[in-house]
C-alpha cells in the first residue's frame, strides 16, 4: 500500500507546480505582477492575517474589449498576450467561502498596461491595505445576516522587480522567457 502511494505522489508532484505558460507566437509578451492585500487590524471580525491566494484579478483589454480574471498564486498573476495590446487592470476581489459565512471584499484599481513584443511587462508589487475595519450597517432578512463594513482603505506600488525575475525564473519550466527584457511598468 505504502508504494502505491509514493508511486501515485510521484506521480502528482509535476501537474501540481505551477509555471508560466510560453508564448505561442513570436511576438507574445508576459504580463506579470503580484498583489498582496493587509489586513492589519483583522479580516472582518477575525486576526489579523496578508492575503496572498485566490485574489482573483479583472483585466479588460482595451483593444479587444474583452474581459477576463486571473488568480494569484503565491501573490503573482501573470498572463500571455500577443505584445501589441493594451489592457486595464480594473480591480481586485477575494471572497472566502466558508460554510457558516461568506467574505467578499473588493478594490478598484484602473491601472493601464500597454505591452509590448517580445518582452515581460512587469506591472509591480501591489499592496492593498484594509485597515480599521468597522460595521457600518446590518440587515437581517432570508435567514441571513447582511453585513457592510468600512475600511481606512490605501495602495501602493511598489518596484520588487528582483523578485518578479526570481519568480520568472523559478517558474519558467523550459526557460523559454529567460532571454526577454523586463521592463518595468511604473518605472519613471
């Protein structure tokens, strides 16, 4: 029995790790960022805790008009596009489903991203602060408690671009972005 449970982890370990997809055409381009959310006075009625998985993000892309989510992984998202594009990066969401109680929590962002071929964009470290958290109304109806709380809400940006390249370079399976350039979104 002991074997055949190795043998199935063995088995397992390489579909679980999670890398970057590679590009499909010659011009593709990775976007990439993190996102972190704080909650440094406690998520809601509970202990404090930094969100780093399962932040689903909402991008349009302004030329195509479509719209699309990613999940962060470890605090990074990223996605593939053909290099031309350009996208808004519309907001950030997280929702933690649990059986007696359901959290969601969402922040608007609007940041732009322009591509470009041939290269990794790196969009930044985003860190989302929710902070005082507070009860400014209750509804009860439908067997339900309703919530809405308040925040003292804030952001940044912040250039962790070394870490971005390690996080490259630890997920790139066949180090097919190894040789692009980085160029760094926000950097003046």
């Amino acid at each position: 029995m002991k074997k055949y449970i190795i043998l199935l982890l063995i088995i397992i370990m390489p579909f679980s790790c999670k890398s970057i997809p590679e590009p499909e055409n010659e011009s593709d381009s990775l976007i990439i960022g993190s996102v972190v959310w704080d909650f440094p006075d406690g998520l809601f009625q509970l202990e404090p805790r930094t969100l780093r998985n399962n932040i689903t993000i909402a991008f349009v892309n302004l030329t195509t008009s479509e719209q699309f989510k990613v999940n962060t992984s470890d605090g990074y998202f990223n996605f593939i596009c053909n290099g031309n594009d350009k996208f808004m990066l519309q907001y950030v969401m997280y929702q933690d489903p649990s059986p007696a109680k359901s959290y969601t929590v969402s922040y608007p962002l609007n940041l732009r991203i322009d591509s470009k071929p041939r290269k990794i964009i790196y969009v930044g470290h985003i860190l989302i602060t929710f902070a005082s958290p507070g009860i400014s109304e209750a509804k009860e109806g439908d067997a339900m408690i309703t919530t809405s709380w308040r925040f003292r809400e804030n952001y940044v940006i912040e250039n962790k671009i070394e870490d971005a390249k390690a996080y490259v370079a630890d997920n790139d399976g066949n180090n097919v972005w190894r040789d692009y350039t980085i160029l760094n979104l926000y950097e003046k």
